[in-house]
C-alpha cells in the first residue's frame, strides 16, 4: 500500500476557497500515516483569448511556501484552454498519469471549490480515470462554512472518522487569515502610513458621544438632531457641486445667468457670509461651503451640545474662527490649515460614527479577538501589486472584520438619500470582492429611515444575483443598538 497522498487544488478567479482547502487539509495530512508527497494547482493560462488565473495561482503558492516555511512549495499546472473538454483531459491526464506512475498506489484528493463548474467536471472525471479508488473530493459549502467529501476510500474514512469537524463544523472557527495574509492573496499590500491617527479629535469625539449617548445606547432622537445639522452641511456642499463641474468661480460681477451662477446665488442666500470670503481657486471651494455652513449652524445647537462647540473652538485651527466681529481671508490661509479645518469638520459630519462603530465591536468581540478568532481593523488603504486577476483598483475600507477567514467589509454614512446610500453599498460591496472574494460580506450603516433601507436591501441583493445574503443594511432605527445588529448577522 502506498504511503503518500497528494492534494489537487483547482484555481479560479477567488484565491480564497484554494488557500482555505490547502490549509484544512495539511493540518488533515500532518496527523496521518500516509505522507502529503505534492499539491498541484491547476489554473488556466493567461493568452489573447482567455483570462488565465496563472498569476492568482502563484500568489497561493507563495502564500503556502511563507505559510510552512518553504515545506510545501505546490506544482502550478496552466491548462492551455479551459474552454475544451478534450484539451483539458489531455493534459491532466498527461501530469497525473506521470505522478501515478512514479508512486504507485499513491492517493489523490482533489478540492474542487475555486473552479467553475464546466472546468471542474472535466478534472474531476480525468483524475478520476487515472486513480480510480485511490481518488476522492471535495468542496467548501459557503452557506455552512463546511467541506462536503465525494468518494469512499481510506482518506475520506481517515477524515470522516478523526476529522469530522470538516463537514460539521464552522470551518471560520478552524482556519484564521489576518489582514495581511487576505491582501496578499488577492494581489495587495497595506499602504504605509495611512490615517490610523484620531488622537487629536479624541476631545470632539468624546463631545459627541456625550451628546448622542447620554445613557448606556445611542439616543434616536439625539441622532435625528445630529442628523438635521450635518444634513444642513452637506446640502449645502452639494448646492456648490455645479461649479466645481463647471471649473469656474463665478463672481458678483458676472451678469450671465449661467447655471453656476444661480447656483452660487443659491449658496450665496443660504449662507450670507460666504460671499464676503476671499478665496484663491476652486481647491478652497468646498473648505468655504463646508467651514462657512458650520459656522452658521453652530448658532442651531442646543444647550447640552455646547460641548461640542466649545471642544471645536478649542483647536487652534479654528481660532477667531467663530467670532462674528473677525473676517476670514481664506487666501491668508495655508493649505495645511485649510486641510486640517476640514479634516475637523469632516470628522464632525460622520467619521466620528467609523469610530464609535469601531470601538463598539472591539467590546463585542472582545473574547473572540482574545481568541484570535476575530480581528477588527480601521481606515484600511491597500495597493494593487499585480495585474492578476480581474480587479485592479487600489482600494480603502472604513472599517472592516475578519471572522476566521471571511471579511466583512463595513461603510458607514450620516446620509439619509436613498440613492446615495444606494451608491454607498454598491462600493462597498465592489471592495468587499475585491479582497475577500466571494465568500466577503459588506454592511452599510445608514441614516434612512423606516422601511428604505429594507426596500434598499432587496435591491442591492436582487443585484448581487447570490442567493446568499451579501450585504445587510441598517438604518436610524438601528443605530441605538448598533454593534448588537452588527455582531448578530456576522455570527449568524
């Protein structure tokens, strides 16, 4: 009876499912009598007339050599032409058969998971011929989290009796993937020196929370108060997004009727100061609108907020700013002042909630990352490093969880237009893929209120055309038990 046993990996566009299976089965193999000899990965070339997965599948194969420190280095396999049932055969036949021969007897395992169907049907029925009872299967249900095993011999008896929690159990509990490990498979390295600081609007933040958070949850009607100042911020920026497309600064003294120009009247009534404002060019343009509907709403706030507004005064960014006796010349301004305003103004309108989001879940998950079960990251920025694959954009992610080796990558918004939000979770969802792959799941946090963000939901879903859940969507309702939503649908 041979003694080896070899394991079959089939590549497709998501790396994930392959790393996941390797992973599982050499843990399997480690503990078994019969020695893993080889691990094939069996891709498609890349060529004029098919997208090859050849480059994905020498990311995996870094991925395991890093991973057993150069133990186990996997035979990549290019099928010339995925598209043909004879060339397809022919080929795996032709390297198999040679494996066969040179250790007689020896088993085969083959993970089919990363393959598409037609593709996998052929392989399956070609090492099937070359093995015959020496050969089993197997793929990664994604609903259960589980393997589903095909074949009866000595390596499924092996596993269905010592490793049974293969099939039975949450594989996400088994088979861990930090950050790193889940860029570097799909092509991307974290950028260094991102913005992980929020050290200086610590006392703003803890204003705020104060004011929406009184009690031990997030009050609703705080929020809704909350909501109808930024909203006055934000509608006012949007008024201004003519001019910017027009690439010109109307003045007072033009007399054309041109749409910038209604527009400016119309930024113009709403915020009387703006047109007294001297600014250089167009990059100060959104710094004005936002900075000026700040300060005009600063007068709105109610008494337990004032906290806020004393904490933003504070900052010598904005010193005299809120003074009506003093003008601002935005042209004195340097553009690091002017970045470090709006960063504080944009952190007022929402990134507080990324925040108060993130430090929630740490509580939540505070034994599960113990465990190291669970790893809760922010303010992620990510750089292709090569052209493998379909997805080739640099990407960001607000925040983001990985349970096991399943991302959830997580957006969070003050909006409360439907169609924004809806323009939110299809990039959400688009960044999730990127480099989670199928298996990622993306969640929107919103402002929307009733029953949109169900209606929202269903759209995006139908549009996803899984039958899995793979977005879920809160809204204002939502928010006073945020983090308890959160961890429920990532568990369940």
């Amino acid at each position: 009876m041979a003694d080896t046993v070899n394991l079959a990996l089939i590549v497709g566009t998501n790396p994930l499912p392959v790393y996941i299976s390797f992973k599982a089965f050499y843990k399997v193999f480690e503990r078994y009598e019969k020695t893993l000899d080889k691990v094939f990965l069996i891709c498609s070339r890349e060529d004029d007339f098919q997208q090859g997965t050849e480059k994905i599948a020498s990311r995996i194969s870094e991925k395991i050599a890093e991973d057993t420190n150069n133990l186990v280095k996997p035979v990549i396999i290019p099928i010339s032409d995925v598209s043909k049932k004879e060339i397809i055969e022919k080929e795996i036949k032709k390297e198999f058969l040679d494996v066969s021969k040179k250790s007689p007897g020896c088993y085969l395992h083959l993970d089919y998971t990363g393959g598409t169907k037609a593709l996998s049907v052929h392989i399956y029925r070609a090492l099937q011929s070359v093995f015959d009872d020496k050969f089993s299967a197997s793929y990664i249900d994604a609903r259960k989290h589980s393997f589903v095993f095909e074949g009866s011999n000595e390596i499924v008896n092996y596993i269905q009796n010592k490793h049974s929690y293969l099939m039975s159990d949450n594989l996400r509990k088994k088979i861990v993937l930090d950050i790193r490990g889940l860029l570097k498979l799909h092509g991307y390295e974290e950028k260094k020196g991102g913005n992980n600081s929020e050290e200086r609007y610590k006392t703003i933040y803890n204003a705020i929370i104060k004011y929406v958070k009184p009690n031990e949850e997030l009050e609703l009607e705080k929020l809704k108060k909350y909501k109808q100042w930024v909203h006055k911020v934000a509608d006012s920026l949007r008024i201004s997004k003519d001019i910017l497309k027009d690439k010109e600064v109307p003045t007072q003294k033009d007399s054309s009727q041109s749409s910038s120009q209604t527009i400016w009247k119309n930024v113009c009534e709403q915020l009387p100061d703006l047109e007294k404002l001297n600014f250089r060019d167009l990059e100060d343009l959104e710094f004005v609108i936002r900075v000026v509907a700040l300060k005009k709403l600063m007068n709105e706030f109610d008494e337990e907020s004032k906290d806020v507004i004393e904490e933003l005064k504070k900052k010598k960014e904005f010193e005299n700013f809120f003074d009506s006796s003093k003008s601002m010349n935005i042209g004195s301004f340097s553009k690091n002042k002017i970045e470090k305003m709006l960063n504080f103004v944009k952190f007022f309108e929402g990134r507080w909630f990324e925040l108060y989001l993130y430090e929630e879940m740490k509580t939540l998950f505070e034994k599960e990352i113990e465990d190291g079960l669970i790893y809760i990251g922010k303010n992620l920025e990510s750089v292709k490093t090569d052209g493998g694959g379909i997805n080739k954009r640099n990407l960001e992610l607000d925040l983001y969880l990985i349970y096991g080796y399943q991302l959830f990558a997580i957006s969070v918004t003050t909006d409360d237009n439907t169609g924004r939000c809806k323009s939110k979770a299809f990039e959400v969802l688009h960044r999730a893929n990127q480099i989670g792959g199928e298996e990622a799941r993306a969640i929107l946090v919103t402002f929307l209120e009733g029953d949109r963000k169900t209606d929202l939901e269903n759209d995006v879903q139908i549009f996803t055309g899984s039958s899995h859940q793979k977005i879920k969507i809160f809204g204002l309702d939502d928010l006073p038990r945020i983090g308890e939503k959160i961890k429920s649908f990532i568990q369940g």
